[in-house]
C-alpha cells in the first residue's frame, strides 16, 4: 500500500512538474519587418520598411542592382548585433522592383527626393546612409543633396561615381542581367567560393529576393526596370559629392572583377572634404557587404576606423595600422564565426 501511495505521489510530482515547465509566448514571433507605403508630394506610391527603434541611429540602407525593399532581409544574420549597436534600418524600394509601379521617367534624383520624404515622414532628421553595389550611386545622391544631415556614408563594392564601365552594362532585351531575370537563382546566385555559404539560409533568402524583385506585384520578369536602372548609371549625370563633409567608408574586395578598374585614389578625389576611410579585402570579391558586414555595422555605430579581429578565439578591435601583423599572426577579420 505504501508503495503504491509513494508511486501515485511521484506521478502526481511529474506532471506538475511538467506543466509548470510549460511557457506560452508573449506574442508572436516576426517573419521580418513589414512593408509600409507614403503617398509622396508628386501623388507617387512609395514603399519602405523602417526596422529598429525610434531612438536608435537611423540609416538608409540601399541594397544592389535591381533589388527590392525586402533586400534588407539580407543583413539578418547579424539581426542581434545591429540591435545591439542600436542601428535602426530604414529601406526605400526603387522605382519598378518590388510593389513598386515602374515609371520609365524618374531618374536617380527622384528616388533621393523618396528617400528625403519617408525620412520626414518619419520625423528623421540626422542619419547615416549604406549602399551596397548597384545601391552605391543612389546612395551617393541621397548624401550629396542631405549633406548636413549625413551623420556617415557607408559604400560597399561599389564604385566611387556613376558613369564608370562596371555601371555601364549593355541595355536592351540582351542585356545580361535582364537575361537572368526569368531565373532567380542564377540572378542572385552566389559562387561556391563565396564565404556567404557559411550563413544558414542566406543563398535561400537571396533567391527569394530575386523572385519577389521582378515578380511579386505580376511583372513577370519584365526586364524594363532593370535596364532602366541600368541605363540611368550612364546616362543621369555624375554626382558631385566633392563638398560632402561627413565621414565615408569605403568597403572594397581588390578580386571584385565588377571593380577591378577602381583605384583609391578615385575615392579620394570624388569625396574631397569627406574624412574618408577605405578598408580594402585582399582576396575577396563582389561579396564583401556581407562578410564584412560585422566591420560595418560596427563602423556605423561610430566605433571605427578600429578594426575587428578574431585571434585564438577571441574578439579584440585593434587600430588600423596593427591589422597586418595581427593577421601575420594568425588573426581573421571580423566575428570568431566566420572561422567556423
């Protein structure tokens, strides 16, 4: 009987047990940020994400040729660092990607005049801007004509002015790029070399990207857009970003065959009173926004020009000119997780 009565308490003990372990979420967890849209002074739709806190450092962020609002998605794998450093990410969708309505007239300075009324929408005053690649050039304008109010300008693998021969690809039906649209993921498909394949679901986050671009609103892979955008490179007029005084930073892969025509010294004289620091990748190619995005966002929080390494296991930011011998050394650039 005893037995029995210390068996029967037991089960009585296990399943409370188990259900004080059980917890029930507060709320729902994210899929990601979601879409909003303004009506603009000139009766246009623009959508935009606005990803952070009110209070944390507001930056632009302008994602590659051809992307859409969503592209942001991509800087995920350092979700929990960004909100760390207190960086809120406000993204602009570009004319025809995306929900965006294509016009075949708006030209690089009508998406700057977007950007500037989502960010007064916002009540957004000061803030940094991060282009990457085919964003580079909108990015350029956005700071050019918001000089004041650039707190820093971040440019990576992208060149330092429009009007250069990585930007001018061929237009028309037969343009490479526009040839891919059909296909995901050859459009965004990266190298197997590339580092980015260490990054759980990054190469799948990217396809989804390039699928949502050029078909979520029913384009169906029309290529317009796309050689559009491509053709304001050549022909919407080099950007004066020689007053710009604000701190630039320059991410550069020296393998990027996009930008092997790029020189320093260009970045030098486009952005002539800009306190401007150029990180260069020996190596590495048209994918250094990403493997380096660690050093960015550090850079963006205003912890640069320290640069971060891993040495034994450990996260040290050490000062630019002891980068050489730390990796002669034995140190890597970036998180401990890239080692991995």
């Amino acid at each position: 009987m005893k037995k029995i009565s210390r068996g029967f308490l037991i089960l009585i003990f296990l399943i409370e047990s188990l259900s004080a372990s059980t917890t029930f979420p507060e709320k729902f967890d994210s899929l990601g940020p979601s879409v909003k849209q303004i009506l603009t002074e000139k009766n246009r739709v623009v959508h935009y994400i606005d990803d952070g806190d009110f209070n944390d450092i507001p930056v632009v962020f302008v994602g590659g040729l051809g992307t859409s609002v969503r592209a942001i998605r991509l800087l995920d794998f350092l979700r929990t660092m960004r909100e760390d450093l207190g960086i809120r990410i406000i993204s602009i969708e570009r004319n025809g990607f995306g929900q965006t309505e294509f016009n075949s007239n708006l030209t690089i300075s009508d998406y700057a005049q977007d950007v500037e009324e989502v960010l007064n929408h916002l009540k957004i005053n000061k803030f940094s801007i991060f282009g990457i690649s085919g964003g580079g050039p909108y990015a350029a304008r956005i700071a050019a004509k918001n000089g004041p109010r650039v707190a820093s300008l971040h440019m990576a693998a992208t060149p330092a002015n429009i009007g250069s021969k990585a930007l001018c690809e061929p237009t028309g039906e037969n343009s490479a790029y526009a040839s891919l649209l059909a296909y995901p993921m050859q459009f965004f498909g990266f190298p197997e070399s590339s580092p980015i394949h260490k990054l759980e679901g990054f190469q799948d986050t990217a396809y989804d990207e390039a699928a949502r671009a050029h078909n979520v609103r029913g384009q169906s892979a029309d290529p317009a857009p796309l050689i559009h955008e491509m053709s304001l490179f050549c022909k919407d007029g080099v950007t004066d970003t020689s007053l710009l005084e604000t701190d630039v930073y320059v991410y550069r892969g020296e393998a990027d065959d996009l930008l092997s025509h790029e020189s320093e010294v260009s970045w030098k004289k486009n952005y002539l009173k800009a306190n401007v620091t150029i990180r260069s990748y020996p190596g590495e190619g048209h994918d250094v926004q990403y493997r380096h995005l660690d050093q960015i966002l550090l850079d963006i929080a205003g912890q640069g020009p320290e640069v971060l390494i891993c040495l034994k296991g450990n996260h040290e930011m050490i000062i630019p000119s002891k980068v050489s011998q730390s990796i002669s050394d034995g140190a890597s650039l970036g998180l401990c997780h890239w080692e991995n």
